[in-house]
C-alpha cells in the first residue's frame, strides 16, 4: 500500500535536498563584505530615522488575529473538498453547519467593528 | 575617484534629517512642522523617501503615523534641481530655449509655447497664422500625452496593472508624430521666437487625422474599464478632498482647481495663440476627490481632442515662422540673393538677438495647471531673469493639507491625482 | 573564502562553470525601479508593449535595492540626490552592475552647473553608458546587450575573489 | 488696459505712501509698493469688492546686481472672477534683504518664500518654516543671486584632468572635512 505514496516521498526529497544545496553552498562560497551602510536598514535611500523595533498599535494585531482565524477555517475546506463528492449529503451538510458557524462570528466582528480601522 | 563623495562603509557627505544616534535631537528643526508625539516616540516617522515607486519621481515625504493614518506630512523636494533658471542666464535667448524642454518632461512642447510665447510679448514679435494654430494642435497633443502617463501611473499605483500598457501603446503613437515632426521624441524643441522651426510636413494632416480616428474609441475603453470599476471607486471616491476656498488659497490651478467645482483655466480666462478662436468647454467636477480629478482629467482629453480636430480643419498654407529678420534667422534658400539675408544669419547665429528692457509674466495652461513664466530682459543677448511658475512646486506644496488624516495607502492615489512631475517642481 | 582559492584554477571546470554562471546572470537581470527625470519616462516606454524589455527578462523593476542586480540610473543625478544614489548602490548585494542612462547620468549633459554632479560615475562605478537625450528605448536596449556581452566576459576571479 | 490703470488707481487712492510707482508694460501693471506696507496692500488686493486677487499665482524673485535696491520680489495676483492680472514688486536692499511674509493672507506663498530664501537669501519676517527647500541642507551661498559663481566646470580632458579633479566640489569637501 505504501508504495503509492513513493513518488511524492522522491519529490520531498529531491526538493529538501535542492534547497539545503542551493542555500548551504551560497552562505559557504559565498564572499562575505558585510558594510555599515549595506546592514542598515532601507528607508527608501535615506538614512533611517529612529529604532527600527517600533511599538506597533493593537489595532495591527487584531487583523492578523482575525486572517489567521478565516484562513484556518479555509485549510479545513481542503480535504473536504477533495472528498465531498463520495462523501455525499452528510458531509454537505455538516460542512454547512461549520461554515455557519464561523459566518455566525463573522458577523459578530462585523457588528463588533472590529474590521473598521478606527 | 569613484569613492571621492563617500568612500565605501563611511557616511554619506551630506547628511539627510535624522542622522545619528539621539534621532529625538536630530529633529528639533521640524518643531512646527510634526507633532510631539513624534519625538516621544509614540507616533512613527517615516521616510516615504526620494526612492520609493509611486511618489512620480524623487520626492521625499517624512510621514508622521499613527498606526495607518497619517498625522502630519513634511515634503522634501529639491532632489531633481538642476538649476535650470540659473542656467539660462548664461544661454543667449535661443540657445535657453532648449533647456525649458527638460523642466517638466512630460510636456516639453507645452514648456516651449510659455517661453517663446513671453519672448514674443517682450519683443512684440508677430506669430504667423500657421504657426499659432500649429503650436495649438501640438500643445493639445501634448496634454493627451501627458495626460496618458498620468493616467498610466496613476492606476499602475493603485493596481490597475493593465491600463500602463494600454496609456502607453496610445502614447506611442503621439510620439511618433512628435518624431515626424521635429525629429525628436520628446525633447523636441520644435516651438522657436517666432513661430516654429520647420514648416509642418504634408504627411502631419493624415497622420493626426489618422491618429484622431480611432483614438476616442480608446478613451471609451479607459472609461468602461475604471469609472464603474467598484474597487476604483472605493480607492477613489471621497479621498484627498480640497474644497474651492483652500484650493484657491493654496495657488491650486488647473484639473486640481477644477475638479474642485471653479471653471478657472488660462485657455479660456486669458487666451493665448489664437485659442479663442477655438470652442471647446471647460470641465468642472464638484467634490474635489481624486476621483473628481480622474474624471476632469480624462473629460479634457475629449476636449483636447475636439480642439486638435478643429485645429486640423484651420490650417492652410502660408508662412511657418514670422519674416522680422531682426529676430528670426533667413531662410537658406534667400542667402544666395540679398546681402542683409547674410548680415542677418551671421548676427543672429553668432551673437543672437537682444531683446530691451523689460519684465513679462505670461500664463498658459499646462495639463497639470497654470504654467506661467516671468522673463526679463535687460536688452543683453541673455535673459536676465527667468523665473518659472510651475504647479507642480504649487501643488506638492498643498499635499500635507490633501494628506493628513488619510490613510497610508491613499497617499498614493492622493499623489497620483495632483499629477506631479518634480522636473517640473524643482526646475 | 570564495570558489578558486579554494578550488583553484581546474581549467575546463572553472570556465564552464563561469559561462553557466554568467548565462545565469544575463537570463533575468532585475532592474531596481530608479527613475529621476526624462530618461525615466523613455524607461517606462521601453519596459511598455511597444518595446518590451520584458523579452530579456527584464519586466519585473525591483523596487528594493535588496532584490535588484542592475540600477539603471535614468536622469540626471543632482548634489541632493547624490549620497541616497550612493546609499541604494551600497545597499544592493554584491552581482550588482550599473547602467548610465542619457547624457544627464553619463556626463551630466546639458547642465554644466552647481546643481548637478557631472556624470553619476563620480559616485558609483558604471559598467555601460547609453548616449542620448533622451535615449530612444531601442538605445536603452542596446545598451543592456552590451551589458550582456560584458556579463557573459566576466572572470570567476573578478566575483568569487 | 484701460480697466487695469483703474485697478492700479484705486489702489493708489487707498495707499497713497505705500505706492510708490506704477508701470505699464505690454498690458501688464505693476506697482511697486514700499515694503513695509505690502501685507495691507495685499489684503487690501484680496478683500475688496472690485478687486478680488485671491489667487497668488506667482512670486519671484529678481537680483539687479549692481543697482541698489538689489533684490526685488515680485507678487503676481490673479482675479479668477474679474479675469484680470496685477503685479505687486517690492524692492529691497542689498546687505539685508528683509520683508514681511503675505502666507497669512495668500498661503500658496509659503513654498514660494522659502524658495525665495534658498535661492536669493531673501528673509522672510514671520515665515513659519523658513529653511532651505531646494537645495542641501548645509549648502553655503545662495546660487540665484548674480554674483554667485555659475559652478561651470571644464570639461576633462587628458592633459587637464588632475586640476579639474582638484575643483570638484566634492573634492573641495573632503579637503576640509
């Protein structure tokens, strides 16, 4: 049974070894001239003002929360998707009862106002 | 030699805002300018600097923000000063004329027609019938060219990838004409005192006409792809809003003016080479946005093409250039006969023309505003004084007051619809 | 450090390897998006439909100096301007070539004044200049295939000291 | 040209002492105007009935060198009612160019003055941001005034190369930095 899953075990590897070849030989043969100029940060050709490390507003932090809690619920599509037609009306509906859970919430930070910027 | 201005690893010879380590200090010449709370650090400085792909060139603006709206804009300009008045005081008249083509590069012909026009009023030197209506078909061509690139740039911005190609592929065409009749794409220094350099070709009637047939159909295209475009209204509508009053008060003039809701443009209000006898209406918009300002600007290509069209129909044979021999060299042909043709042509190549004593300030309408130009003579062979009034330097000067309170990202629709060209602002 | 110190010179293996290098280097050079004045907008046409630079892989202008090999320094470089050139070109990591754009940035052209630097070579090294004022795109292009040909020159000795 | 002599009259009625003199050019009118007086004259220009300038639509700057009243800024005002155009020029002296700054009145100048800074050393009493605009911030001299060397440099040839090199400015920089 396992040797199905052969080709895609040849293609992990040659892609693991593809990149720790291409990234172990830059940093080994690569020559090294490291200038105060070339590590200061790029702020469109000037000079940076001020730290780099800044204090970020929260309001950042509450989009990322907010994508990271949409995307996971698009990552559960995926297998699903691949199956839903074997599955049959069972899986449809509880994927819907998922799905309207999550639009549930949704629409709870839309009221909220958590997706407008103020 | 190469590392004379900075050598390798060491700072650079001039130091920009903010250098060193106390950056608090470095700032306190921007007292009036930022916020406090810039220096406590609680809001962010950012160098939106003279390298970055959607400021139209190398200007610099130090944003102060608060998370993603924009508490206060300082502007930096000055990156592209090339000294271009400074140099023309050293250039005889013709000879200056060459260097108003590379001021605002998008509208080399319409630079020419504000210098040679100023001349002329100085000099009271007359412009032939072909002549003016030549300089108006090509300073309409013009704006359509740079309003192409405008609008090219603009929506490459904003993320309308695919109209840069389309503005581009017309623009082609314009330059093809430009080439047919000067020689030169884009510098083309083809308006000289007088009138023009060379007569039109019989070649230029058909190629414009030709050129003017199925453009508009493209101007159709443009407008079905974005003026109902859902995603460009939202990044457009309501953004950037400058009302009548502050507009006038901050010099605003031509589509940022106008969009605002007053019809103030130099063609109509004080015509010029013979644009009365042209009749083509002035756009207005009413809210002031950048989408009023899109709209203004893609309405006056029609206009501008109406304009051409009429233009086309208003040429007839006749002299090119004006025959005062004091000011305008002969033509070759007339050196062979008379003796004063020759005297002429040697005084006019070698020392140039003098001009007496005198001040003029002449206004015409750039596709970005009032392009007005303050020549004075001293009744020397080079302008003693050439002072440009450009909208360009106008209206990034009126960008902080466009600016603050916008978000980060509207920046770059507000600075692609006040339609800048820094040669044009630095001079 | 670097490939021939520690290879040294095997003949045949360092010469293919340097022209499979170089035609690596020549298949997609990434121009940093870097217009000052004229010669910029003759850049946008040449990179536009009409003359597509996209053909040498060219069509992607890298706005950061960190993913950029080429600065084509398209306009003329004033006193002002002259440390942020010498900035971004310091910046750019190390394959990096320049490519004087018109008169303005080869030798500053027209304008023989206080406010222009006389040709961008008194700040960073330049590999090709393209004449003209500005150049057609057909020029421009030109000029990169005679930095093409310069790349496909180019020693293992010169970049992997 | 007629209506514009009424302008320049009216303005005179009103500010006797401040106008100084009045020139008709090639349909153009300029006053010259005392400069202590130029910000009332100014709002004088913007505020009244039958005049109406408020558009400022351009302020230059001019060096007559060897004269005495060196320096001479001119305000062009523009009435987008009445249509009609109107020179405001201010002379100044030659050691300390000073004028009362109009960005109260017309805000479009404050750009302009400071250019006006940059390049002629004109000072501006009361500017809120009276710094260099054009040119680096440590550049000494202002470049626009006559006596101000063009900055020419000759072209490098072989035989002259090392003594061009010498006279570049940044050559001068590092010298003394």
């Amino acid at each position: 049974m396992l040797d199905s899953y052969a080709p895609a075990a040849v293609l992990l590897i040659i892609t693991v070894v593809m990149c720790l070849l291409i990234v172990s030989l830059s940093t080994l043969m690569g020559p090294r001239r490291p200038t105060h100029r070339k590590l200061e940060p790029y702020e469109s050709g000037m000079v940076p003002i001020g730290p780099a490390v800044r204090r970020l507003p929260v309001r950042f932090y509450l989009v990322a929360v907010l994508f990271i809690l949409f995307d996971i619920e698009v990552v559960f599509f995926l297998p699903w998707a691949v199956i839903a037609r074997q599955l049959g009306l069972f899986a449809l509906v509880e994927m819907g009862i998922f799905i309207g859970i999550l639009l549930l919430g949704f629409a709870y930070a839309w009221r909220k106002g958590a997706l407008e910027w103020e | 030699m190469i590392d004379m201005i900075a050598p390798q690893g060491s700072e650079p010879a001039v130091t920009p805002i903010g250098e060193g380590q106390n950056w608090q200090g470095s700032l306190d010449e921007l007292k009036g300018m930022i916020s406090p709370r810039a220096l406590t650090g609680e809001t962010m400085l950012l160098n939106m600097g003279p390298h970055h792909p959607s400021t139209h060139g190398v200007l610099r603006l130090l944003l102060e923000l608060d998370g993603e709206t924009i508490v206060s804009c300082v502007p930096d300009v000055g990156y592209l000063h090339t000294g271009i008045e400074k140099n023309m005081e050293a250039k005889t008249y013709t000879k200056a004329l060459v260097m108003t083509d590379r001021m605002d590069y998008l509208n080399p012909l319409g630079n020419n027609l504000v210098y040679c026009l100023a001349l002329e009023k100085l000099a009271s030197l007359d412009v032939p019938e072909r002549a003016m209506i030549g300089r108006v078909i090509l300073a309409e061509l013009t704006r359509i060219n740079s309003h192409l690139v405008w609008l090219g740039t603009h929506c490459l911005d904003i993320g309308a990838m695919s109209m840069m190609l389309y503005c581009f592929r017309e623009r082609e065409e314009i330059l093809d004409i430009f080439e047919l009749v000067s020689g030169q794409r884009m510098m083309t220094s083809y308006f000289r005192p007088g009138g023009l350099w060379r007569d039109l070709p019989d070649e230029f009637i058909p190629t414009v006409q030709a050129f003017l047939d199925h453009f508009p159909k493209r101007v159709d295209d443009y407008e079905t792809i974005l003026n109902k475009n859902p995603l460009w209204i939202d990044r457009t509508q309501g953004i950037g809003v400058i009302t009548p009053e502050d507009a006038i008060a901050l010099g605003c003039t031509g589509p940022v003016l106008r969009a605002s809701g007053i019809a103030h443009d130099v063609r109509k209000s004080q015509p010029y080479s013979c644009y009365e006898s042209f009749d083509f209406s002035v756009i207005t918009g009413d809210h002031g946005d950048v989408y009023d300002r899109f709209l203004v600007r893609v309405k006056e290509m029609r206009e501008s093409i109406k304009i051409v069209q009429q233009g086309l129909k208003m040429l007839r044979k006749g002299p090119f250039i004006s025959s005062n021999r004091k000011f305008v060299p002969p033509p070759r042909a007339e050196l062979g006969q008379s003796m004063e043709a020759v005297i002429h042509h040697f005084k006019l190549w070698t020392e140039g023309f003098r001009i007496g004593k005198g001040e003029v300030y002449f206004p015409t309408e750039s596709p970005r505003g009032e392009l007005g130009c303050h020549l004075i003579a001293d009744g020397s062979t080079n302008p003693y004084r050439v002072h440009f009034r450009t909208p360009s330097f106008v209206h990034i000067s009126a960008l902080p007051k466009l600016v603050e309170g916008e978000m980060l990202a509207d920046v770059v629709a507000i600075i692609g619809s006040i339609d800048i060209v820094l040669g044009d602002c630095d001079r | 450090m670097g490939i021939s110190s520690k290879l040294g010179n095997l003949g045949v293996v360092t010469t293919s390897l340097e022209t499979a290098v170089n035609w690596g280097r020549t298949g997609a050079l990434w121009p940093l998006l870097f217009g000052l004045a004229c010669c910029a907008i003759e850049m946008m046409a040449a990179q536009c439909s009409n003359y597509d630079l996209s053909r040498f892989g060219m069509e992607l202008n890298r706005a950061s100096p960190r993913q950029a090999d080429l600065i084509i320094v398209a306009g003329r470089v004033t006193r002002k301007m002259a440390p942020v050139i010498r900035q971004l070109y310091d910046q750019m990591p190390s394959p990096k070539w320049v490519l004087a754009m018109g008169d303005c940035a080869s030798c500053s052209g027209v304008f023989n004044n206080y406010a222009v630097v006389q040709g961008v070579d008194e700040i960073i090294p330049v590999d090709v200049y393209v004449a003209g004022c500005p150049p057609r795109p057909e020029q421009l292009i030109h000029g990169i295939m005679t930095l093409h040909e310069k790349i496909r020159g180019e020693r293992i000795t010169d970049w992997a000291s | 040209m007629q209506n514009l002599r009424s302008l320049g009259d009216r303005v005179q009625e009103a500010f006797p002492d401040a106008v100084l003199d009045t020139i008709a050019f090639r349909d153009e009118l300029t006053l010259i105007i005392d400069p202590e007086k130029i910000i009332e004259v100014a709002r004088f220009c913007r505020d009244t009935e039958g005049l109406e300038f408020n558009l400022l639509s351009d302020l230059s700057f001019v060096d007559y060198y060897p004269e005495e009243p060196r320096f001479a800024v001119c305000y062009h005002l523009y009435s987008i009612f009445f249509r009609h155009r109107l020179r405001l020029k201010v002379m100044l002296s030659g050691e300390e160019p000073q004028v009362a700054t109009v960005t109260p009145i017309y805000p479009a100048a404050n750009w302009q003055e400071r250019e006006a800074y940059d390049m002629m050393g004109i000072e501006f009493i009361g500017h809120p941001f009276l710094k260099r605009i054009l040119m680096p911030k440590d550049w000494e001299g202002y470049p626009l005034r006559k006596d101000y060397p063009l900055g020419y440099e000759q072209v490098q040839f072989t035989f002259n190369f090392d003594e061009v090199m010498r006279q570049k400015p940044q050559a001068k920089r590092e010298k003394n930095t």
